[in-house]
C-alpha cells in the first residue's frame, strides 16, 4: 500500500544539478528519505527518476515506500496543459502516479509548447531584444478544477497548492470540489507565517516549509547575505548547546515541532543525514518561542523582487 501519511522530512530537490541529482537522490533513499520535493522547473527530473529508479533496483525501497511530490509550471495553468504538463513529468520521474501535485505559483504564463523549450522558466521568448514575462487570462479556479481531474484519472492521489496568501486558500476553498491536501510555503524562523499555517491547519491541509533554513538557501543566487543566516542568532545557538545538536537541525527541527514537514536540500551525504537526525531530542517551550520570535517578515523567495530584478516583469503575488 502506498504511504498514507507524507514523510515530514523529505529531500528538497530545487537547485540540485542535473550532473548530481541522480546520485543525491540515490543517497538520500539510502539513509533513509522517503519524501521527495520535485518540479518541472528545477530541469532534473530525469535525474530524480534514474535516482528513483537505481534505488528500486537496489532493493533500497519500493515505490509504494517513496512520496514523490512535483509542481504545475506556470506556463501550463490552461485546463487542456494540466494533464500533458503531469504527464510528461510521470515520464521524466519514470513514474506511473505522484503521491502530490501541486500548483507550483498562483501565477498563470503564457503557454510554451514541450518542444520548443523544457522546462519553459520564466520569460516567454529568452531571446527576445526586451525578454519579459507574459500572463494568460486563466483564472486559478479552472486550473484547479483541471488538477481535480488528475486524481480522478489515477495519476496523483493528491493536489494542492504553493505560494498561496490567506485569501488565496480561503477563495480556493469555496470553488474546490476537492479539497487540497497541502500548502506549500516559504517558512523559517524570519518568516513564520504563523496566520496562514493555523489557517491552513484549521482547513484541514497539511503544511509543507520549503527553504527551512531561511538564506542558506539563496546565498549561492545573490538573493541573501551571509549575516541574514538564522544560524547565528543566540536563540538556535543556545538551544544547539544545550541539546548537543547543530544549529541547522535546531532551526529544522523547530518546524517539526510547529507541525509543518520540511523539504531541505542538499546533495551532500553527511549533511543529508544530519537534516534527518532531528527526531530524538525536543525544543523546550522556552525556546520554540525565542526562535519564533526571530520573526521578521523576511521573505527571500519573493515574485514581487525576483520577477522585476531577473525577468523584467512586475509580478507581485504578497502585499
């Protein structure tokens, strides 16, 4: 029987190099993951599945043990790219269903065919004098509705959605006729989104924090600076000292304990058994809320900054 329940550890697979993917995937079944975090926009889900594939073979796992998640680009949001758009990453992966699909940004784009570039990024044409991004009219509602279908016709036992605010869920939840199973956000001890989690988690929907460890995750894209790292705040350092744990598995372990899973990445074997090795000490109340209070409303993953800086588009999705 395939998993029930979604791992709350699991393997982020985004900025891992196509070159390295296979065998990060293949360790990290190895030690002990069962959760994969992948999409069509990270251009290595060949990779995943040879990973995937080599550990079956292996005798590591079976499918039934893994909970593969990926994401909907947004360039395939119309109701007739949905299933191709899952259909060519079941190919990729090797797969014949995800555990979780989801819609990777409440931000529909301009159809680009498979064939003319995979994966299709951000801009329409790359090559244009002025590159730029280019929305489509599709509300969120029909790509919901399209995601539905998904699970009627077998190849995702779940859906839900990325990158959503408040209202976004709230307005999701009155048109779904299936409800989605997971939220999948930016979370960390300087943005704790504490609102949208309890809403999330009041709604039924299981909590996933992508980037955990806050700017470790974007120093290597010029979109955070080593002193914004959590890791040196007296609050995780303290409770590393007092628990004989990393800063790292602290912060992590943190959001555990917030009841959200979490999806780190790395392809380093020792820091991949070190992000599971979370599971045998606890955070006193003292310090869940001295790491909470490190609360700044800092968002690092942000279309509101990133579009307009790389892609020369204004694409706010947060007030």
């Amino acid at each position: 029987m395939p998993l029930e329940k979604m791992p709350e550890v699991g393997l982020g697979l985004w900025k891992i190099a196509p070159e390295d993917c296979a065998q990060s995937v293949y360790d990290a079944i190895s030690v002990g993951y069962r959760h994969l975090d992948s999409a069509c926009d990270y251009g290595n889900e060949k990779q995943v599945g040879e990973g995937i594939k080599r550990a079956i073979e292996d005798g590591l796992c079976r499918r039934e043990d893994l909970w593969i998640t990926s994401k909907l680009w947004n360039t395939y949001h119309a109701k007739e790219h949905v299933r191709p758009a899952l259909e060519k990453t079941l190919a990729d992966l090797g797969l014949e269903y995800l555990d979780l699909y989801l819609i990777h940004f409440p931000i529909a784009q301009q159809y680009v065919d498979f064939e003319s570039r995979y994966p299709p990024e951000w801009f329409l044409d790359p090559n244009a004098e002025n590159p730029k991004m280019a929305f489509a009219k599709v509300p969120l509602s029909e790509t919901w509705h399209a995601m539905e279908a998904l699970v009627d016709a077998g190849l995702t036992r779940e859906i839900g959605v990325c990158n959503y605010n408040s209202a976004l869920l709230m307005d999701l939840m009155n048109y779904a006729n299936k409800k989605p199973f997971a939220l999948q956000i930016e979370s960390h001890p300087y943005l704790t989104q504490e609102k949208l989690i309890k809403l999330a988690k009041n709604m039924g929907l299981q909590v996933t924090a992508f980037s955990p460890l806050g700017a470790l995750s974007y120093l290597e894209l010029n979109m955070a600076a080593q002193n914004e790292s959590v890791l040196v705040q007296e609050a995780v350092q303290k409770a590393a000292a007092r628990t004989g744990k990393t800063e790292a598995q602290v912060v992590l372990r943190w959001n555990i304990q917030r009841g959200c899973s979490i999806i780190p990445k790395s392809s380093k074997l020792h820091r991949l058994k070190e992000n599971l090795d979370i599971f045998d000490f606890s955070l006193t109340e003292d310090e869940m809320q001295a790491i909470s209070a490190l609360n700044a409303n800092k968002r690092f993953n942000d279309p509101g900054e990133f579009c307009q800086a790389a892609f020369n588009t204004h694409c706010p999705i947060y007030d």
